[in-house]
C-alpha cells in the first residue's frame, strides 16, 4: 500500500485526549443513570435483518448497512433480482445481517426474546454505538454513541419526572448550566388538530408556529394559510400565537383551548403532573419549558415528548430527546408494553462541554511523573520505585531507552508529564531521588516517602 | 414478525449482571493500563477493505465480514464476476468497508495516519470489540471484546518487563493467583531451527516437543521423526528433553545448547535480560515460566512472545497474549517501527474469574433501596428523599405505580435491592420513614439522616 492510509468518510479516529473526554462524559452519565435505577444491557454490533428492516420508515432502511453473507453468497442469491441488476431487491437474498441502527429496536428485541427473565418494570440503560448510512456532514457521523435509558412495563407518570431529573443530574455533574428541556405531549398535538380540524396538517402547524421568533405572528399565519391551513381554524387556536407565561400558565391556556378534546385534555392532565412535581421537587441546572411546537417522533411517540436544546449562548441544535411510547414491543409480537425513554446525544453535548470550557483539567491527565533512564542499572532502581508507585495506584513511566537526556525531557514536555525524577549515581548511593517539577523547573533530592507523597 | 426473535449466531446478549462483570474486569485492565502509562485510542468499527485485506492470510480475510456497499451496489459491480457468479472475486465491486479483525492493524494503520501528532515512543491502549465471521462453539464467538496494549516506536527490553508486570498487576486487582507467563523468542526458535538444521520443521518439532508429559520422551522423538527431522538433529537438542529447573537454569542450558547459533543467542541474552529483571523485581500474583515450545504468532514475531495460562486447577486454553514485531506499521509504509504488546482474553478471564468465584458481590449491585408506592402524595414526599440521596449518590428507586405492597416488595426481592422503604400517613406525619431490611426482615422508622446513613 503506497498511499497514506485512510478512514472510511464520516467515521472518527479518538486520539487518547478525544477518548478521555468522551470517557468522562460517558462516566457521569452512567453514573446517574445508575443512580436513578436504570441496569445496563449491551446487545450485539449487527441484528438479523428482519428485526431492523422496516422498523425505521423507507428512509431508514435504505441508511441500515447491511452485512455480505460470508462464503459463496452469489450461490444462494435471487436469479432474477440477480440477472436485473436490481440491488435493493437483491439485498435481502445476499445479506442476513445488517449493523444496528439504533438501540430502541434491538431493545425492544432484547425484551422480547428475555420476556420471562426480565422482571417488570425494567429500567435498563445502553451506551453502544449505532451506524447510519448517512450523507456525512459537519457533526453527523455514519458510526457514533447512543446513551440511552428507558424504562418499560409501567404506564406511571412519575418515569416522566424522574427522567427529566436524570436530564438535570447529568447536566449538574457536567456543570451544565441553563440547558433548557422541552416537554410537549403527543396528546396536545391531537387536541390542537382536532381543534383546527385538520390532523393531516398538523406537521404544517407545528412548523409554521414553531417560526414565530422569526417571522412574527401575520408571518405564521400566512404560512399556515399557504399551506392550506384554514382561517377559522387558525382563529380557534390563536391563544397559541401568544404562549407565554409561566409553565403552570400556559397548561391553563391550554386547558381552555382544548376544553373540546377529550385526547387534548388527557394530554393536559399528563402535562400538568409531570411539570407540577418537577417544579416543586425542583430543577438545579436544567430548565423545564412546555413547548407545544415540539412535534419530535410523531410517528411513535404516544405521550410525553421531550428534547433538549443547549445553553442559549451556544448555537447548536437538540443535545438530547426521548418520549412515551405505549407499544414498544408490539413489533416483536409483545403487546401492552408501555415504555418511556431519553437519550443523550454524545457527540454534540461533547461539542457544548469543550465550548464552554466545561471539561476538567484532570480529565486528560497522562502520568504523573516520567523517570528518566541513565542505563540499565539506573532504570532497575527506577523500576523498584515505579513499581512501588503503581501498586499504590500512580500512574508513573520509565523512559524506555537510555536516550540522550534531553531527548528524554522533551517526551515528558511533550506528552504533559508534570515531573520528571532523575537517578544517577549520588541518588542511588543515598537511596534517593531528585525530582523536578517541569512546570516550575524546581528541582529537590527526596526520599521514597516524598517521593510517595509528591506524587500521590 | 410472528415468530420469537434471534440474534445472529456467535453474537450474543448481555443482562444487566453481565455487563456489570464484565464492566468490572475492562475497569480493572484500563485502569492498569493507565497506571503503566498507556493512553487510549478508539478506531472505527469498519475500516476501508483494503486496509484489512491481505493482512491476516487467505483464511484470515474469508473470516472478515464485507459490508455491503449503500444504495444501487450492482451499478458498480464488477460485470464479469457478477455473470461467472464468482463470489470471492465480486465482493471488491460491491463491498468497500469491512468490519475490524482485530485491534492490531487498525492500531497500525492509526499510527502511519497519526505519526505526526503522535509522540514516540507511543503507549496506547485499546478496549473494542472486533468481529470474525468464525464458526461459532463453545467459548469463541463472531463478536467479541479486545483489550490490547502496545508500545511503539522503542525497541528497550524495558518494555517487556513492564508488559509481564503488567499482566501481574491486573491478575492481582481481580485475585486471580497462579496464573502461568510463559515466554519464548522467536530467536530461541530460529536458534534451535538452525541446529536442527531444518526451519521448515519448526512448527512440528515445537508441536511435538509440547506433548513430551503426555507422550513421554521415546513418543516425542517418534513423532519428531515422522514428521521428517533426523536422528542426528534430535540428538544436537537432547537438552529440551529435560528443559526443567528454574528459569535461570533453563536459560543456562539454552545458552549451552544454541552456542553456534548468533540468532539463537541474541534470544537467550533478551530472555536473559527480561526473566532476570522480573524475578528481581517480583511478581504478585502470577508465575513466569520459559516454554520453548510457545510458538504463537510465529509468522509475525520477531522477539519476545508471551501467553497466560489460567491456573492449574481451571482447564481452560490461554487467557492472554502477546510478542514483540520489529515491524509493525511497514505494511502501511512507515518502515522501522518496532512494537511489542500484549492482550487480555476478556471472555476467558470472565469464565476463569467467575469458575474461582472471584467477583466481588457487590460488582452486581442493583439499588439500594425500593420506596414502595402507596399512592402520588406518598410518592411525592418519597421524590423529595430520593432527590436527596440521588445527590449524594445512593442508587435508589421509586416503584412507579401505586400496585399492590406485596408486587412491590417481590419486585424488590426479585431484584435484589436490600431494604425497602415505606412511607404512608404516620410517616409523612413525623417526617420519618420506615425501612425494612429484606433480608433480615427487621424493620425501624428513623429519620433522613438515619436513612442516609443506613443507605450510604
């Protein structure tokens, strides 16, 4: 191979300071969704094809990566679908196997296929990565992390709480300030359509009145007229065009709206308990915000709808989302599995800690101290200190070659060691050590125990 | 989908307790890895085909698994093959990515990519899974984690001796005692080839030399003899067949036996140099033993080789491995790298550690406590002491239905969460909570503090 090798578009290389971060936000986020209760599960990189394919929409299925059957596969593929050159028909007969799109589905699989193990409600969270076919583009990859955490078996509202808590101690941990949660409810969306008269509209609606920052009230309504939205119906929901206030205002607003749809004031009640108890238990990072444009998963989701933009300061799009779906695994042939979840989204809250300079100093920490090597004999009293160190958990490294010194030096500097402990002949003589801070060039003759205590 | 679902064969689920296991062992290696300095990398699921092609044998690249290529694949695809139905041959047309093999060449191909914002020497740790289109059985499966340590860019014999600590300090983190070092060269092996004077034989001389306790000596030789080498050969090495004693006295005999052989004798001064530095400087848990017949990764290593035996009383094959290759990243074009590294077994160390009952109990530990749920104004004023708890970082959990108190409590017993704790009027009356151990049964209503120190 002559050419400089490569990586195939939209995938990543982690250099070891790109996978201490990520490590670091993968660690908070699994202790927390420990704490609230969720149990990991991990399932396999590739499905069968049959328990992804036509889960995810035409769209979707086109992005699944498929898998080539191995051995002669042209043996068993469809003659005719063969002979007319017609791929997406001949897939399915030269490719068992396809790379996990998302973990939602191989989780609805997995609860299916464990059903007699699994003792209901199960929380189980996953942080594995998924594969999407994607057009690669800034900050969308085709391999990346999912950090998901669902809870399945109850229909009980205080999951909906409890999740946006779980939102609020991640972004705590994180130092994540003013984040703001969204929650919509997928029963407020039917209201509203039935009040306008027109669910087949209701996409329209939502993204039309999802503008009115931009654009301004008679902007919203021009759209929605264009886009054969009818003026009466606009008029019957008008209080929507100024909804503000505080939370506890705006489900009054919406109590009075849908006061003619039974859906809409379920989804009123449902709203009204899940933002009541989180307000009174109370938020510390996070702010709850009742946004009736939110129309995220709509295909899917049946109650609660949640996502989560970040910081205003910071110009990027949703960090995470989740929802209520009342027929999780129905798809696998189990009915009457209610399941509630969130997820974070890895890469871009990545992107939100390192721009807001959120990440720790300590989090990309390499070793403690370098020992320089001077031969053989010094590197062997280096060794029994090093040794020493590391049973008592110091991350501390010999240079591995006797190496002119400031050859040696310049690695330390290079790789951010703080220290550097020399050992010649006097120090061996005398059972010690001289250790140099590289940061402020201070150099001191030291016992182990100092040693120890310097570097601990 | 009417029928139960799968998963693919060779792939396999992980429950909740499974993963906190093998969560507990990755911990203990990463955590040792980073003690001896190494930094982490992560590399993409699949790399470009020709990255992977070629490099591990003519079997090695039928084992990898192709993905298909997106959208209409066949437009593409080579006319040719697709009309002889020459499946082998088409897969370059339709397939351009392929899923890792293993973590060695990515590692490889990272480097020459990287190598100028890498520093040398290099230490990076890697903890993914890779994939092998194997025919699955007992213990070996299509996807599965590897836990592989390198050093690149320095050819000091430091390095090894830190390696076979390395192994030491993670079998001492998981208890696990009297696991078995072995270690070879491949010079002892090319020295010994030379005096028999046939390297063509080597494998089977090494093969045959293995199984002197099972077949005795009179076998060895038969076997030996069979297989082509001479009489007069067999003779030249007669030491082997009583290669007993201390390390030291063994690399006496290597030393007496390869005199004529220069190469054979660079082996004995490296195995030298390494087995003395680490018997002085002592190992903890495992034993280092020198084995002539370890001929494992002959095709590519070029100095020391190492594999782990699990103890005696646990049959089981190697649970770890590794070598010394002076020429690691060539294949991509950046000559004169020497590596050497080694890698955990995870699957194996998990069935060794869980067949000598060595898992901490707690490594599966679920919540602490279950607050049983009599109804929303109970379950509130239990929200307010979880928030608390949470903070503070107790995993405890809220039922999240007001269900019968005995399904609550079996829900607690069926997940082993060990106190449960009950909050109705008299409770919320006195600001107390009563918490019942469940395995002991006693039951005391105390107080928060009292709760959190009960929890804590």
């Amino acid at each position: 191979m002559a050419s400089k090798p490569s990586i195939p578009k939209g995938t990543r290389d982690f250099s070891p300071s790109e996978v201490a971060k990520r490590q670091y936000i993968i660690q908070i986020i699994k202790s927390n969704f420990e704490k609230f209760g969720f149990q990991p599960i991990e399932t396999p990189s590739f499905e069968n094809s049959d328990t992804l394919m036509g889960k995810y929409g035409e769209e979707g299925d086109r992005l699944i990566f498929k898998i080539l059957n191995s051995g002669d596969y042209l043996a068993k593929a469809n003659a005719s679908h063969l002979e007319n050159k017609d791929s997406t028909k001949l897939t399915s007969s030269i490719s068992e196997k396809a790379l996990r799109y998302d973990l939602t589905v191989p989780f609805a699989r997995y609860v299916v296929q464990h059903q007699n193990e699994i003792e209901f409600p199960f929380k189980r969270y996953q942080i594995q990565p998924v594969w999407r076919a994607d057009r690669p583009q800034k900050g969308r990859f085709r391999e990346f992390f999912q950090c998901d955490a669902d809870v399945v078996g109850s229909k009980s509202l205080w999951q909906e709480v409890e999740l946006v808590q779980l939102y609020d101690a991640v972004f705590t941990d994180l130092g994540l300030v003013g984040a703001t949660i969204k929650i919509n409810n997928r029963k407020i969306l039917s209201g509203i359509a039935e009040v306008i008269g027109a669910s087949d509209k209701l996409i329209d609606f939502t993204v039309a009145l999802d503008k009115l920052d931009k654009i301004g009230e008679e902007g919203v309504k021009k759209e929605m007229i264009e886009k054969g939205i009818n003026e009466g119906a606009i008029e019957k929901v008008q209080p929507l065009f100024n909804f503000t206030g505080t939370i506890t205002e705006k489900i009054e607003k919406l109590s009075q709206l849908l006061a003619a749809s039974s859906e809409g004031m379920k989804g009123v009640e449902e709203l009204r308990f899940i933002c009541e108890n989180v307000l009174k238990l109370g938020l510390n990072s996070a702010v709850l915000d009742l946004d009736v444009t939110l129309a995220r998963g709509l295909n899917y989701y049946t109650g609660a709808i949640f996502e989560v933009a970040p910081p205003k300061t910071v110009a990027m799009g949703s960090i995470g989302g989740g929802g209520r779906y009342d027929d999780l695994t129905g798809i696998f042939g189990l009915k009457n599995m209610s399941g509630v979840g969130i997820s974070f989204g890895l890469d871009r809250i990545y992107l939100v800690v390192e721009e807001l300079s959120l990440f720790p100093e300590t989090v990309t920490a390499t070793s403690k101290a370098l020992f320089i090597n001077y031969g053989d004999k010094e590197a062997f009293y280096a060794m029994q200190a090093i040794q020493k160190l590391r049973a008592l958990g110091v991350k501390v490294e010999l240079y591995p070659e006797n190496a002119k010194v400031g050859k040696q030096f310049q690695h330390a500097d290079k790789r951010g060691i703080p220290y550097a402990v020399i050992i010649g002949e006097d120090e061996m003589k005398t059972n010690s050590y001289a250790i140099k801070n590289l940061v402020t060039g201070e150099q001191v003759v030291i016992d182990f125990e100092n040693l120890k205590s310097t570097l601990l």
